[in-house]
C-alpha cells in the first residue's frame, strides 16, 4: 500500500497569537490544494490551543482537515517539572502530533537519544503520532561519519519500541547543516541516507513494517526544490521550518508530495 506523505510546518519560537490563527486559517482554507497529502501544523505551545480552535481541531463532531502539533513535550504524565507539557495536555488541547528530538533540542539543550526515547513511548502511550527527528551536523558530514551518526540516532531515539509502535512512528531526517541555512541536501544525498533509516527500521522491526513507516526530509525546504525531494523513492513528505510561516508556500511544498 503506498504511504501517504506528511507535510508538517515547525514554526519554531515565532508569530504572535494574531498572526498564528491567521496563517492557520489561511492554510486551513487552502488545503484543498494538497488533498492526499497529511498537513500538520505546529505551533509555539502557547498557541496551541488558538490554532486548535482556528482549524478546528477541538470539534470531534468534524474532523479537523489539518492535523495540530507541537514542537516538544515531557516524558513524564505530571509532576514538578517546571516550563514542561505532558502528553496528556497536548492531547487535551487537540494535538495528533508532536515533535521529539528535533537537532535544535539535541544541539541547544542536550537531548539525549535516551531522552528522546522515554518521550516517544510516552507520546505514544498518549496516542499522539511522534515526528522524531535525527540528522548529522556539517561536521560529521564532511567526516563522512554521516550514516553512523544517524544509524545511532535511529536505533537511540527507537529503542525498546514494538514493531506495532514503530508502525505509529514518522521519523523526520534533518541534516543540521541544512536547516535554516538555505543550503538543501541534493535529492541523491537526502535519498541515500532516507533508504537507510528505512534499511534500519527494517532491522528494529520488519521490511512489511518498515516499508509502511514515513520518513520525511527536513532542511531548507522551499516549494522549489519540494518536487525534486518527493520525486525520491523513499521521501514521504517534509518537516517546513521558515517555509511554513508563509500558507501560500508552504501549501505549494505540500502540494508537491501529493
């Protein structure tokens, strides 16, 4: 069965509560536009809800057309642990998704793979569909140490995870180099390591399980070179940092994975 690609926008620390349900609703009224492609939007925190409302995530009486993300979220269900959400919050607030171990969290605050895979079992638990995030750093590509890094970043950030769970998982790489940059991996570059994360799930579960899984691409996507990374075999779509603060560009990005 083919997968079906999933085109996700990080917007990261920006926008205020106008501009965000604005550009919400904006992607909202154009989502025909990428119709087959999954479109998940995901807001600074404390817009959640705002954006929630604004594409009508919150209403179970009509399926929202736009899938509600966020950017992180605590491995634990409550407790002392000051500036963090739960699982159970997101999911209260109307989330499907949320991102885990994104290069910045990784780089800025130290996340580990550990860490990351405590809050993906804990996203799952919850229901929420993790986008986890692996790439290497400019360094480690020009060391050609690229596979190994994010070979350990697969199995890390995976780890203890059922084939039933891996199932459920969208794994997002992102070469750090690339992100926010303007410099793109090249098709080719972005497929060789795509086929191995794929060749990697394969091992943590099954090729049935792992053909089912879906890897998107993250790194200066833009809707000019949106085309030539879904024309790749093993890219299902993308993770749109600066991109996806614009509807009408970011509804081209998606609509080029349809």
């Amino acid at each position: 069965m083919p997968r079906t690609s999933i085109v996700a926008g990080n917007w990261k620390m920006n926008l205020d509560r106008e501009a965000a349900i604005a550009l919400a609703k904006a992607v909202d009224a154009g989502r025909g536009q990428a119709e087959g492609v999954d479109v998940v939007l995901c807001p600074p925190s404390v817009y959640v809800e705002a954006v929630g409302t604004a594409i009508g995530s919150r209403d179970p009486s009509q399926p929202a057309s736009v899938g509600l993300g966020a950017q992180n979220m605590w491995d634990q269900p409550s407790g002392a642990f000051t500036g963090e959400v739960s699982a159970a919050m997101l999911v209260d607030m109307g989330c499907g998704y949320v991102i885990l171990g994104h290069s910045e969290r990784r780089v800025l605050l130290g996340e580990t793979d550990d860490l990351v895979a405590s809050k993906v079992k804990a996203a799952l638990a919850a229901g929420l569909t993790p986008i986890v995030c692996v790439g290497e750093q400019l360094a480690e590509r020009e060391a050609g140490q690229t596979h190994q890094v994010v070979s350990t970043q697969v199995r890390g950030s995976l780890a203890g995870l059922s084939a039933d769970q891996l199932a459920k998982v969208v794994v997002a790489y992102e070469p750090v180099w690339a992100i926010g940059t303007g410099k793109v991996a090249t098709p080719e570059q972005a497929q060789d390591v795509h086929a191995l994360i794929r060749s990697l799930l394969a091992e943590l579960a099954s090729p049935e399980v792992a053909a089912g899984i879906r890897i998107q691409y993250g790194g200066s996507v833009k809707a000019g070179n949106a085309a030539e990374l879904a024309a790749q075999p093993d890219i299902d779509g993308a993770l749109v940092g600066g991109a996806s603060l614009e509807a009408e560009g970011f509804l081209a990005i998606a609509a080029a994975f349809r």
